[in-house]
C-alpha cells in the first residue's frame, strides 16, 4: 500500500473501459523492448536470515478490505484458508495490513492496538492464526504516520520512527512472522536505506524469525541495498483490479528478474484474482505471469467467497511449481510482442514456458525447442488444462485473448 491505493473497496470492483486496456498495454509491451533480462543472476547478496527461500504465499488486507478491518474479520480470513485448502497449498501467511492501532502509544511508549476493533488484543489474533496452522503477518511503517492516517484519515496509525527497536520487539511478543513495512512518506523524517536497514536489526536482534517484506517509493530502479536488507520489495505502484493493471505491472517487473534470489524476491504486489475485474481468462494470466516471474504469491480478496474456479487458478499445480522453484531464477523474454513467451529455467532439469496473449482476439502461439535453447527429448505437463504429453520439435497451443498458457517441460530419456 502507497498513496492513493485501491483499499477500501469491499463487495466493489474495478473494471477500465476497454480502450484504456488496448493505450496501457501497448506501452507497456513497448516498454518490455526496453531491458531484456537474462538467465544470469544480480551480484548483490540476499538477506541472510534464512527465510523467505522460496517466494512467500499468503493474504493481505488491504486489497479488499483497506482500513475496514477488525478481528472477525481476519479470524473469519483465517478460517477460510483452512476451508477452502489454501493452507495446504502453501498459502501460510495471513497479513493484516494497516488501520490495527491505537490513536495513540501506550505510556511507556509500546504500540497500542485498537480495541474497540481488536478487544482482544493482537496477541490473542496471532495465536488464533497460529492455532490454524497458518503464520501472522502485521503492517508497519518507519515514518510517523502510516498510509492510512495520511489518505484515509483513520487516526490510529503510528509509524515507528524512534521505536523501531521497541516495535520489533513488540511484534515478536505477539508472535508476529511477517512484517510488510511500508515508506509512504517517511521522507519527512529519514532515509529510505537507513530506516528499513534500521528496522531490519531490529528484527534480527529480536531473535525470532520475521519475514521482511518493504515498500520504498520510487520503487524503480531497484536498488542495490534492497537483496541485503529484505526478502522481498515492491517494485511497481499498488496493483489494482483490472487488467490494464497486471498487464502493466507485469512488463514493469519482468526486467527486475536479475535481483531477485532465494530469501530475496520482487514484489509485483497481490494477486487480485476473485475481486472481480479480472475474467476467467485474465485470472488465469494474472496467476501464470506471477508465477513465471516468481512473486510473492499474497492474496488481496475476500476468501470467505471464493468461487472454485478462482481456487482452481490459485491451487493449480503446475503454477505453484513454478512459483516455488528452489533455484529461483529469473526469466527470458523470448518473443516480445502482443503475443508474448517467457521461459524460466528450474530445478532438477525442468523449465517453464508460458504464452500470454495480449491481444484482441485468439491467437495461436507457437515457439521452437531452438528458439528456446533447448536440445533432446521433452514431456510437457500444463498448467490450468491439465493436459500433458510429449514436445516435439515445437510448442504450440491457441491462446484465448487475454489468456495464457503454463508448459512444464521435463526431459525424457
């Protein structure tokens, strides 16, 4: 969450007129020609706290609910990631996002919560989480303010400038896993590597392990300290319910591959799949190209009204594999055009290839093993279709607009 976000849009959707679609989507594809990444990594070293080795997977707050948050809320949000098995997916992270605080600090200066909205406090809120099976993640800021005192006008939301060693040690009592720490503004107060290096040794020094997940504004370029101090950084403007938005936030993010490594990942921002701007179509490229640029995987809807379909998307397999490779490598661009092929090499000899057509009808794709790199014999196994069988010397398949197709590619003998 930065500025102007797309919070507090509960029961609501976004959808943009379709010519707006065809201006951003362009520039965007104009704007992939720009930086290609290859299949080399960055030189700078991640943060080693030992977390975060593969991209995290959970649900925030903020898409949907924005400061319209209480505890039954986010109970009701960790009982239904039990319900409906994305906790057995993967997704362990439940977030609570901005709007949880007090007015004002207690008297000895610790952080406050709202107790008309959390009577029972965020200790008792992380052990219900924890109780689940699932892990607590919480929202934090280094300036004074937080995002949503400064856009939303909610009064209780204190930054932890000066307290940034008391606040950390706040959060390990109340079991707190995950931290997404977020700049908006903090620039009246201090600097951005400073502050987020500053709560980073906070954290550690607490001794318990929290993922660090930050937010620095201009988020490009990404720069060289962000690997060493967390393990994950945005890297566009808040995402919103559209597919202008993941189109756009997609060709953004594909050139940061480089930086990205084990225990430190571009942050693309949530998943909006189930809100209801995107179709069946879109949802399925939403989840492909986030899965192929290896993002945090955070979930941004309401999970107590999740359709199948949406679960299917969010559960499938075959991306979820892509997603968590171990290697963590980034990806190659290999057809830059409205009809746009990636490829993304992966553990234990297998690689990713996924289409993606961005224009206005169906398309059919098709790439070479030799355009790919690729030598010897393959089986592919894909995603969302659950088809499967042997590659020959090309992969094809027609691609419905706005659509995108996962290949996993295993050599065979």
């Amino acid at each position: 969450m930065t500025g102007f976000s797309a919070a507090g849009r509960e029961n609501t959707s976004t959808s943009h007129p379709f010519r707006h679609l065809r201006i951003a989507v362009s520039a965007a594809l104009v704007a992939a020609t720009i930086v290609t990444p290859t299949l080399g990594s960055g030189s700078a070293h991640a943060l080693d706290n030992g977390l975060a080795l593969t991209p995290p997977m959970g649900w925030n707050s903020w898409n949907y609910f924005g400061c319209n948050i209480d505890q039954w809320k986010i109970m009701g949000m960790a009982d239904a990631m039990v319900k409906t098995g994305l906790r057995d997916a993967g997704y362990i992270y439940l977030n609570m996002d901005d709007c949880w605080q007090a007015a004002k600090r207690n008297p000895d200066g610790s952080l406050a919560w709202d107790k008309k909205r959390f009577p029972d406090g965020i200790k008792a809120l992380g052990d219900y989480i924890h109780a689940r099976g699932l892990k607590f993640g919480i929202y934090g800021n280094p300036g004074r303010k937080s995002c949503a005192e400064i856009y939303k006008g909610y009064q209780g939301a204190m930054g932890s400038y000066g307290h940034e060693y008391h606040d950390a040690r706040t959060y390990a009592s109340w079991g707190v896993d995950y931290l997404k720490y977020d700049w908006c503004r903090a620039e009246t107060v201090t600097t951005g590597e400073k502050a987020f290096t500053l709560m980073r040794d906070a954290l550690r020094a607490t001794g318990r392990p929290i993922v660090y997940s930050i937010h620095y504004e201009p988020e490009l370029p990404v720069q060289d300290w962000y690997p060493k101090v967390a393990n994950l950084w945005r890297t566009t403007p808040d995402i919103f319910d559209s597919w202008m938005s993941v189109a756009g936030i997609t060709m953004m993010n594909i050139p940061q591959g480089k930086y990205a490594k084990p225990g430190a990942w571009n942050d693309p921002d949530m998943l909006e799949i189930g809100n209801g701007g995107l179709n069946h179509h879109q949802s399925i490229s939403h989840m492909a190209l986030w899965s192929m640029m290896a993002a945090p995987l955070i979930l941004g809807n309401d999970l107590r009204k999740l359709r199948e379909q949406d679960r299917r998307i969010l559960t499938d397999p075959v991306a979820l594999r892509v997603d968590q490779d171990r290697l963590g490598k980034p990806i190659k661009v290999v057809h830059k055009s409205l009809q746009l092929v990636l490829l993304r090499q992966l553990s234990d000899g297998q690689w990713a290839v996924s289409f993606t057509n961005f224009g206005f009808g169906e398309a059919a794709m098709t790439v070479s093993l030799q355009e790919l790199g690729l030598s010897g014999r393959w089986t592919y196994r894909e995603g969302f279709y659950a088809s499967h069988g042997k590659v020959g010397t090309t992969l094809s398949a027609k691609v419905p607009m706005h659509s995108s197709r996962l290949f996993l590619l295993t050599p065979r003998t």
